[in-house]
C-alpha cells in the first residue's frame, strides 16, 4: 500500500507543482495587481469607452442591447461586447480568471496549456515546466498584455494545447486526445481572435499531412482516417457553443473593411474601376518585419527595441559628434520597417539554440513539420516578401487580417517545442558528442560573426530614414554624412550589447549541456539550471517592456480601471445645455444622482447615462476621431475607436467626412463667426446628416454648439435615384440631406411614385434606447422619410403600428422609409435572428460537451478496467 500511495504522489507531483510554480512566477511578474492596481492598458481602455452604452443598457434593462450608437454612428454592440452563453468558456472564467485575474491569469492559462502540449509529446514533466515558462515569458505575451491586447494573448495562450491534442490522439489515445482537442477548440475560439485561429490551420495542416505520411509508411491508413474522423467530429462539437460569435463575425464581415466594397472607385483615384475587396496592401504590412528583425526571436535589440530615442541609451551616446549630439539622441531608436512597435518578439536565445538543437537530433520526423512551419512564418512575417504578396494575392481569407508578423506565434510554439524535445532526448539517450559541439560551435559562432561585423549583416537604418537622408543631403552633404555615421555608432553600440547578452546565455546553456553529457551535472541539478537560465534570459528583457514599479505608466489603481475617462469642460457643456432645454431630462437625472451618496465618479456616469438614453444627438471630436473611444464613453459618437467598421461607413469617411473635417478646422483656424457659421451650414451636409449636434475642438473649452444639424429624423422634399453604390456615394458630393434623399436603383420598389412634399408633415423621436427606437409621424400624404441611423439590414424591423414594414438604405448609410398619410408609430427593433439562433446552439452544443466529456470518461475508466481484470485472469 505504501508503495502504491508513493508511486502516485510521484506521479502526481510534478504536475502540482507545475501549477503552483505557474501560479507563482505569474503573480510575482504581475505583482502589482495584488496590491491594489490594474495594468494601464491603452486598448481596454478604448474597449471601455466603447461598450459604456452597452454596459449602461446591461444595467438598466438586464439584457444585452446587441446594437450600439456610441460608435461610428452605430455598429452591432455583438462585435465590441456580448454576455456569454458557452458554459465551456464560463468555467473556464471562474476557474482561471477569478481566482488568479488578468493579466497574470492569462500568463498562468498559457504556461499550463504549454504544459499539456509537452505532456501530450511525452516530455519529462520536469522538462515541461521549463518550456511552459519559455512559452508563457515570450515576449508576444508580455507586449500584448501590456497593451490590453487580452483576446489577442487568450486565444494564444489555447493554441499549444489544439496542437499537443491533436498530437495525443494519432501517437497514443484518440479518445482522450479527441476530448482535449474539443474542449481547447472551445476555449480558444471563445476568445474570439479569428485571425490566430487563421494562422494556427497552418500548422494543423502541417501536423497532418505529416502524421498521413507516417500512417501511410506504416501501412495504417485506415487507423489513420479512423483519428482524423473522431478529431474532425471533436473539434465540430467544440465549436458548436462558441456558433453565437463566429456566426455573427461571419455575417458582419460581409459589410466591414474586411468585405467586398459596392464601390468601384476610391476616394483618391476616382477613375479607377478594379474591384475592392480585403484589406488593403500596404495597411496589412504596416507592421510587418524588414529582414533583418526576424533576428529579434533571439536578439531583442536586432534593431533597436521599442520604439523610443537613441537618448534612452545615454551610455551608448559617448564619441558623438558634440554639435549632433541633442539631434542624434531625439533620433528613433528603433530602425526597423514596422510603423511602430512596443518591443521586439523575443523568444529566448536559451530558446534558440535549444531549437537547432532539436532540428539536429531529434528523430522524431514531426520535426519536420514544425520547422517547415516555421520557416514559412518567417517568410510571411517580411514586409518585403513576394511569398507575402503571393499570399495576399491567392490564399483565402490570407487579405482579412493585417499585422502578418502575427503569424510568428506558431514560431513562438515550435521554438520551445523542439528545443524541450531535444533537452528530453538528451535525458533519455546518449547524443553523439561530436555533433553535438559542432553545433554548438556553428550557432553561438554565427552570433560571433554578428557581434565582429555587424555592418555586414544588417543596417542601421530605415528604408523611410535613408529616403529622407537622401533628399536632405543634396542641401547639407557632410552634416548629413556625419549624422549617419554617429547614429550608426550609437545603433551599432546597442545592437552589439545584446549580441553579447544573447552568446552569454547561449554560452551559458551550452556548458551545462556538455556537462551533462560527460556527468559532471546531475539530473535535477541539470533541469534546475536550466529552468533558471530560460527563465532569467526571458524575464530581463520581458521587464524591459513591463515591469512593476507602479509609479510609472503601466499601473494604475485598480479603483480608476472602470473609469479611464473623466469629463472635459466640454462634456460637462453638453450635459448643462442639454439638461438646460429639457426639463424632464433634467427632472431625471437629478432624481437618480440624488440616490447616489458620496461618490462623485458615479454621480457623473450616471448623469452621462441617462443623458444619452433621454436624448438623440451625435458629438464629433477633432482630436483624432475615428482612434478615440473617450467620445463615445459620454456621447453618442461619429467616431470610435474599432478595427472592424462597417465599410460604408469607413468609405464615408474617405469620400466625405476627411473633407468636412479639414474645412471644419480651416474654418476653426481663421477664427471668424461667420466662416464658421457657413461652414457649419453649408459645408458639413454629411456631418449634419448624421445629426452631429456638438464639435468638440478642445476638451477643455465649450463646444461649438452645431444648430444645423438635421436630428434624429426628417421628411425628404424629394428623392434622388442613382444606379449604384459609385453615383450615390458621389451625390453626396452635391447633395443637401436635408431636402434631398439619394437612394440606389434597386429600393426604387419602396418609394412612392409621383413623390410630393407635405410641408405640414413631422416626425419626432420619441424613445431612444440603442435597440429599439420609436418615433411619431403626422402626415396628410403619404411621405418619405429619412432617419439618421446606420442602415444594418441584417438585423434592424421597421414597424409601423406594430406591423412589420418594408425600409431602405438612403444617402449611403442612413435609413429611410416611406411613411403613410395619418398619424402613426414607427418602430426600429434591432433583432438579428442570427444571435438567437446562435445562442440556441450554443447551449446545446455546450451540454452536448459534457456529455462527450462523461462518455470519454466513463469509457475509459471502464475500458481500462476490463484491461486490468484481462491481465490478472
């Protein structure tokens, strides 16, 4: 019985103490979130901004509204903040993220998820906490979290444990390997980051033609098909419950920048007739690599780091010219081809070499498929790349997302994969020695050569840095040469440092392996060691981009996270005039602050709540308005801040709304009531379609105050009917919304012949909510009118008295409607059957899980008891 009690708890052990040390290194990089702060994250302060109208809504009515007018002029809420219903994913929040919270709960989800991907390749699970902590610490993980990028690092953090999944299920229980594939594929999409679901096919392909190829060579082809059926069916039931998203995505797409335009012109070339679609080329390779930074993965400043100045580096600034000096040390840092960049990807020079390692002696030949994963990573990562090109060009779906060097997560995966393996074979049977110092030679002496001549290997420079010194050397030739020469210096100086810092780990991490192969280490003396090179190498420069000293600005107090903005002078305007012209608005909010006792934040939020459900205007900012979700924290917004606008809407502000921006601060700029008065009356026709009441110039003075805005709704005095999407985006170039609305061909059906205007006509909002919007009309003849409301058919009913009526798409993204003689109630209801559909599957998909769970279980528990009883008899 003792020996039985012992040979479980060492089984047992190594797994516990996994988790606490996952537990621990977590809480202890992110420290600061258990003494009362929150990581100050610029992108879930944005997301906070934009879902303020949702969450106030949740509130209020204790449901989801679905849509949202805070942004954009209105977009589905479903793709900025939904309630969950996979209970899968609702587990996974109370056991993950409720006792141990973002971010550190994040890291601690990514090393676990590690650590059953090395489990699942039968790597010591002393080995496996080490390639957990390679993975967890890499710096993708780190640079996300710290810019809110939570989706983004929670759907990577999933992506080790598909992969170890599938891995199980062909080499050792397809059952079993079929259940942890089920249940990651619904984790990991309940994340909801479609574009590392993209990428990660890639290497799911890989794994599979490569284990084919083994079956095939083994004469199991039909145990093959058998795992890949049970696998396919698997992950089916594990996407099931996350259906609600990835229908929804799915259907939203079609009208995002993401989709196919109606337009066959653009903004800048009018004449120009190719078809649009996908994103476009050079916004999909603004972040992407220039060759040389794919050395980043083991030399963080390959080309500078962040993006910060030379006088960052003051010990590096010695020798430079006296005169240059101030100019070199405001120079960027960072002299890669990305627009910018919050650091570089480092996955470890411990890391590195113990992947050529893997490469050389692993035999094993699912190595293979890694690596060739990896290399096409790599390619696909270049900016300059023709692979790339070819992909955007040719391979589905490749053109919806931008920021290819994302794709190097599978980089990230393979890396401490193949490197764990190799420290696994070399536990496990003798290597041969000669080779093994060859290789080691040949890397770190690779790194050498960077370190002797690094002016051969890269340059120092931007392709945009050397364009711009060419133009300015023909004015100023020796200045402009000695600026370069001690730029390159300064550069020079801080990329050799980190060469070196890589060769001391690397040194480092090949003595103790030679050691090892001589005995001079014991074992858990060796997997010790170099747990605490991977970690420290990690770590130092993880601390670079985010470290804890709470005084700077990556932490804020915890108190200050759900409330990022406060009100500007402005703001607080808009309220005062608002509530000034409305009495009972002004009855309500008085009446719901006065309950609130002793708290001036909520006193505040309230008030802005129910100023915008009691109202129906729009606010635009100038600062920045469509990367600014501050607006839409308090108003309803013309801009916002979203990767995924509708198209129309983002082709609106191409064609319309950039140029009545830039005529509105002209106007500003002159200073003089008049310009500004005309201006706002007759050069803004689509802003004041879009019922912009208020322009915010400065947060910190009264807003201009816009009466020429056309409200929440009007009655056309005529109707202009285009033949497609080009003529009527283009009539808005001439058109005035308020007495004419421009409408396509194909709605020529719903508009009443003959049309005469009824001067005597109204029609008013009534109720607002962000889902539901009701109006009254008065009319002696039948009317049409248009309401100043984005136009999403997938989803918004028209009701007149209660009866399902017909609408149309008006001035490109507005609705309109013919509306009866009489007086009537119109109702816009926001109920996208797909929602409900999808959350229907989503509840049974996820008890359909659970089920699968209990059955594998059972079964297995019964199968290897019938195992056992066969070996006794």
């Amino acid at each position: 019985m003792i020996n039985l009690n012992m040979k479980k708890l060492s089984f047992v052990l190594p797994h516990l103490v996994a988790v606490s040390i996952f537990a621990i290194l977590s809480a202890v990089y992110f420290a600061p979130q258990f003494n009362g702060y929150s990581l100050n994250q610029s992108d879930v302060s944005q997301f906070i901004g934009m879902s303020k109208e949702i969450s106030d809504y949740r509130q209020l009515e204790k449901s989801d509204p679905l849509w949202t007018n805070s942004a954009f002029s209105g977009m589905p809420a479903y793709q900025i903040s939904m309630s969950n219903s996979n209970i899968v994913s609702t587990i996974e929040g109370i056991v993950f993220f409720r006792m141990l919270k973002a971010p550190a709960g994040f890291l601690f989800l990514a090393m676990l998820s590690f650590y059953v991907l090395l489990l699942c390749f039968s790597v010591n699970p002393w080995l496996s906490i080490i390639g957990a902590i390679a993975f967890g610490f890499s710096t993708i993980n780190i640079l996300y979290l710290g810019g809110g990028h939570n989706t983004k690092v929670h759907a990577i953090a999933l992506l080790p444990g598909i992969i170890g999944s599938m891995f199980y299920a062909y080499r050792k229980n397809f059952r079993i390997g079929g259940l942890l594939l089920c249940v990651f594929i619904c984790l990991h999409l309940s994340a909801n980051h479609i574009q590392e679901t993209y990428y990660l096919l890639f290497l799911i392909l890989a794994i599979i033609i490569f284990e084919f190829y083994k079956f095939y060579k083994e004469h199991r082809l039909p145990a093959f098909l058998k795992i890949s059926s049970f696998l396919l069916f698997a992950a089916i039931l594990g996407i099931i419950p996350t259906m609600p998203n990835l229908l929804l995505t799915n259907e939203y797409a079609k009208y995002t920048n993401r989709g196919k335009s109606d337009l066959t012109i653009s903004a800048t070339q009018s004449n120009d007739k190719s078809e649009i679609k996908g994103l476009d080329r050079d916004y999909i390779k603004e972040y992407s690599l220039g060759y040389g930074e794919i050395w980043s993965l083991a030399i963080p400043n390959v080309k500078g780091g962040a993006s910060a100045r030379l006088g960052d580096f003051k010990d590096k600034l010695d020798g430079i010219t006296p005169e240059y000096r101030e100019y070199v040390a405001k120079t960027p840092s960072y002299w890669g081809e990305q627009l910018s960049t919050g650091g570089a990807f480092y996955f470890g020079a411990t890391i590195f070499l113990l992947f050529v390692l893997g490469v050389v002696f692993i035999k094993d030949t699912i190595k293979w498929a890694f690596l060739a994963i990896s290399v096409l990573a790599i390619f696909l990562s270049w900016k300059y790349s023709s692979i790339l090109d070819l992909f955007i060009n040719h391979i589905p779906l490749f053109n919806k997302f931008r920021d290819t060097k994302m794709i190097l997560v599978l980089v990230q995966i393979s890396f401490p994969l193949l490197g764990l393996l190799f420290l696994d074979e070399l536990l496990k049977n003798q290597i041969n020695r000669k080779k093994l110092l060859y290789t080691l030679g040949a890397t770190i002496g690779l790194f050498f050569l960077f370190y002797l001549l690094p002016s051969i290997w890269f340059s120092f420079f931007s392709n945009y840095e050397l364009d711009e010194f060419s133009k300015q050397a023909t004015l100023y030739p020796q200045a402009v040469q000695q600026i370069k020469a001690d730029i390159e210096q300064v550069r020079i100086a801080i990329f050799k440092a980190d060469v070196l810092r890589s060769m001391f780990f690397m040194i480092l991490v090949a003595g103790l392996i030679i050691l090892y192969t001589r005995n001079k280490v014991a074992k858990h003396y060796f997997i010790l060691s170099m747990g605490v090179l991977v970690l420290l190498d990690l770590w130092m420069v993880d601390k670079r981009y985010l470290n804890t000293d709470t005084n700077g600005y990556h932490w804020i107090k915890s108190k200050d996270k759900g409330t990022p903005f406060r009100p500007s002078v402005a703001d607080i305007q808009i309220l005062n005039w608002e509530m000034g012209d409305n009495q009972a608005l002004n009855n309500s909010i008085n009446q719901r602050i006065a309950k609130v006792q002793n708290n001036n934040i909520e006193k505040v939020n309230l008030a802005f709540s129910t100023l915008n459900f009691g109202t129906d205007y729009r606010v635009l900012t100038l600062d920045n308005p469509f990367a600014n979700a501050s607006t839409s924290y308090f108003h309803k917004s013309i801009g916002g801040y979203h990767g995924a606008k509708l198209k129309r809407y983002a082709e609106l502000i191409d064609f319309r709304l950039n140029k009545e921006l830039q005529d509105l601060n002209s106007a500003l700029k002159s200073n003089n009531d008049t310009i500004i008065e005309n201006t706002l009356k007759s050069q803004i026709p689509t802003l004041n379609m879009l019922n912009t009441k208020y322009i915010i110039y400065n947060p910190e003075a009264a807003p201009i105050r816009n009466f020429y805005a056309n409200g929440s709704a009007w009655i056309v005095k005529d109707i202009k009917i285009v033949k497609n999407a080009d003529e009527e985006i283009e009539a808005l170039n001439s058109l005035n919304p308020s007495n004419t609305a421009v409408v396509e061909q194909k709605f020529s059906d719903l508009i009443p012949n003959n049309y005469k205007y009824d001067s005597s006509s109204t029609i008013n909002q009534k109720i607002y909510r962000p889902n539901h919007i009701i109006y009254e009309t008065n009319t002696i003849i039948e009317q049409v009118g248009v309401f100043s409301e984005i136009y999403y058919k997938d989803g918004w009913n028209a009701y007149i008295d209660g009866k399902l009526s017909s609408y149309f798409q008006a001035n490109y993204v507005l609705r309109g409607m013919t509306i009866p003689s009489g007086k009537h109630t119109i109702e816009f209801k926001f109920e996208p059957l797909t929602y409900y559909l999808g959350k229907k599957i989503s509840y049974a998909g996820s008890i359909l899980i659970v089920f699968f769970a209990f059955g594998i279980i059972f079964y297995e528990i019964w199968y290897n008891l019938k195992k056992r009883e066969k070996n006794n008899n």
